[in-house]
C-alpha cells in the first residue's frame, strides 16, 4: 500500500508506521478495532506535532525507575503493540527484568498465539497470557477482557500497558497494582488513572524507556525513589493537554 | 463485537458507529486504511465533544445554498461513507440533485462493486465512478488515485468530499471546482483547502445538509447567494478549533 504513497508526503513517517500496522493485521496481530485505535493514536500524534515532549521524557524517567524498584514487574503486550513495537518490547523486557504477557481486548486463540509467534521470532524467551494460561479473572470486568496469567499480570505488582482499555486499567489500579501508561491521547481514562501515564507515540517511548533504564540502573534504590517521587502524573498530563492546545491556535 | 461492550460504556454511540465501519470492511466496503482513518476522526469527534457545532451548522447552511445553486453538483462516495452512511448520502443526493461517484484512495474494483451494489440496494438509481466508468484522470496526481468518472466529479462545478484526502482535494481544488468538505480535523490540508468545510461527523452533518436544502430550497437564488457570501470557512475552522482546545482545559 505504501508503494501508492509518494516520498514527499508530509507525513511519511507516520505512515511507514501505519503500513507496518496494516502489516500486522494482514498476517493475525491486529484485531480490526486495533487499526482504528491506532487512528486515534495517529490523529493525537499529530497534535503533538509527532515529536517527543520534555514532559513524556519526565515521564519515561519515573517509568524506568519505578519498573527497576519493581518486585514483579510485567508489560502487557496486545496486537498493536506487537506489530509496531515487537523489537522494542523485546528489549524493554529484558532490561526492565518484567516478562511480556498477551492480554487482549478482543481474545482470540488464533491472534493469541500469532503474537506469541512474532514475540519469539524476534528474540522473546517467554510469553505469558496465550490460551489455556490466561486463567486467571480480573474482578469487575465483563467476559473475554478478565483473563489474565496467573503468572504475571494477576501477582505483578507494577504493569506496563502501553495501549490499554480504561475499563481495564481501572480493575488493575483498583487491585492495587502500579500502572504504567503508553496513551497518547492525555484525556482518556487510561491516562488519568495510571500512576504514571508516558504521553508519546509508542514506537518513540518504549526505545526511550530501555534508555532511560540503561542509563539510571546503577543508582541505589533511594535515588531512584526519589525520581519517583518528584514525579507528578497530574501535572505531566496538564503540559501535555497544553501542548496539543497550542496546535490548535 | 460490540456484543462484548457494555451498555454502561461511556461511549456506546461512538462504538455502534465502529461497529458498522468494522461491518463495512468485514463486507468489502471498507479498506483496512479506512479503518485507521476513521480512528483519526473518532479522536477529533472526541475533543468535540462529539456535538455538532453552531459553526458546523453555518457550514452546513452554506453547503445547501451552494449545491442548490450548482450547475453540475457531485457526491464522492468512499467505503467508510458507505459503510456508515449509505441511506443519508443518498438522500443528499436525491435532494441536492447530484449523482454519486464511487471515488477511492486506494482503489480495487472488487471494492468499488461492493460499493455500488451497497448504494444500489439502498436505493441508488444510478452510482457513477465504477470499474471502467472510471476512465478520467485528475491532473497532478500518482496513479489510481487520479482516476474519475468523465461524466462525474471531471465535469462537476461542485464537488461534496466526504473523508477526502487532502492530496486528491488540492487537485479538484487546482481544477477550478468548489470543494464541500466534511471533515472532523479542522487543521486538516482538506478542511483548509476547501471552499466550504463541515466540521462534524458524517452521521450527524448528511442528514443536518439535507434538512438544510428542504428548508432553503425555495429562497429565490439570489437569496440563497447571499447565504453563501455571508460564510467565512477560515473563521468557521477557527471556531471549530476553539472548541477543540476547550475540551483540552
């Protein structure tokens, strides 16, 4: 499809993404509601003027150094984020210590078991969540969406969700976990409920955040306590609504 | 699928809409890029609020007058119109007196058959731009994108571009016609290009545009002129983008 698009479109980049998406979809990772979500994430991109904020870097920060204080971290992986990001999520898992589990909105034996392929095609040891594994249930929350590993999320006491359902993000905060957001859109519920919700295009946070675990690893946990606590989410979430509102002027 | 949400979903409106893009493209209507497209305009119609505006409606009026004072008014139709708004575009057409045009971004005659038989079930007598039929080409443009119907949007003063792509508006635009916008980004190259836009959703700005022509349709032309001098696109969008960035306060 990206063949039809000509090299100097404005917006080239956020379509090689798009493609990979498409990508995704053609070969079982993506549900079709995944595709329009992913419009949603490109459409508040775009208002962020696809770059990356001084505020999601704060955010990212206090990501990595709540997921290095972690006792049993986990990152929540659905088909999106396995067609985008698989290489990246791979990577994070491993420096952050926090397996990967398959946890979808839409489950599906056969989507599940496609993005455990992809995971452990590009390097992925373990993956959590897949069939019979899930078997574990959320409390309040309907049908399919309940299922987790009873391995991971279920006993995680910090968890990733990059691209998460607010309904669900709110059965893990009220289960007393620390959530850590990927939202790109600052209103939605996922992103006012996380402890900590990273404003940014996925395909620019999660290689950040291997980043910044890199980089404050060696700290001693009081250090990297403190960066937790200077972390406001509220606050980081008002500069990001200020940044989209000055696109629109 | 939307069996799987809640009816407590805070959203259900927006999710019935999904529900029948996701219809569309199970039934060949709707391309996998449409299905993102529309992601992008479930987040504008979002920080609208989801309402449509007093601008919109302005808009709407305007776009009346203007097609009731075409000479040769045309409708482009893509999958998503016809996945979500069949009955409504063909009732614009029936009232605006203008035929509709099977117009793709990405085009495939399996999927344009599919649209024109979705349109013809619903009541079309004659749809345009299909296969063959499509044998025009518009200047300045890349391949299958360029392709129209001679006797359709080639020759057509007016053209109506529901969910048009802003590449393929700019050549319509280039060729001398007045282009009617509906589109949820008002920062978009479409939105600005065109001589009128309808800021809102599709579902809520067809039908509000045919009750529009009902009830303007016998003012005298000269009234119906002086409908479309008093309408300012620039500050409409500017309006439209003020909404916007209150819902980010």
């Amino acid at each position: 499809m990206i063949k039809q698009v000509p090299a100097t479109h404005p917006r080239l980049k956020s379509l090689i993404i798009r493609e990979k998406l498409v990508n995704g979809f053609t070969r079982g990772l993506v549900a079709r509601e995944g595709l329009i979500a992913h419009g949603r994430g490109e459409a508040f991109d775009y208002l962020l003027g696809e770059k990356t904020s001084a505020f999601a870097l704060d955010a990212t920060q206090a990501a990595a150094a709540t997921l290095l204080l972690a006792k049993q971290p986990i990152i929540s992986v659905n088909g999106n984020v396995a067609a985008v990001s698989a290489t990246d999520i791979i990577e994070l898992s491993k420096y952050a210590n926090a397996p990967l589990e398959v946890n979808l909105f839409y489950r599906d034996k056969k989507r599940e078991q496609a993005i455990e392929r992809e995971l452990l095609k590009y390097g992925a040891t373990k993956v959590f969540g897949v069939g019979p594994n899930a078997s574990a249930r959320l409390p309040d929350l309907d049908s399919e969406r309940r299922k987790v590993d009873p391995r991971g999320i279920l006993v995680a006491d910090v968890v990733v969700v990059p691209l998460e359902d607010g309904d669900r993000a709110e059965a893990l905060v009220k289960m007393g976990k620390k959530i850590i957001a990927i939202d790109l859109n600052p209103l939605s519920r996922t992103a006012s409920i996380a402890d900590i919700t990273i404003v940014d295009n996925i395909t620019r946070a999660i290689p950040s955040l291997v980043y910044a675990i890199k980089r404050i690893n060696n700290l001693t946990n009081k250090e990297k306590q403190k960066i937790v606590n200077k972390f406001d989410n509220k606050r980081a979430l008002a500069k990001s609504l200020e940044i989209i509102r000055g696109a629109m002027t």
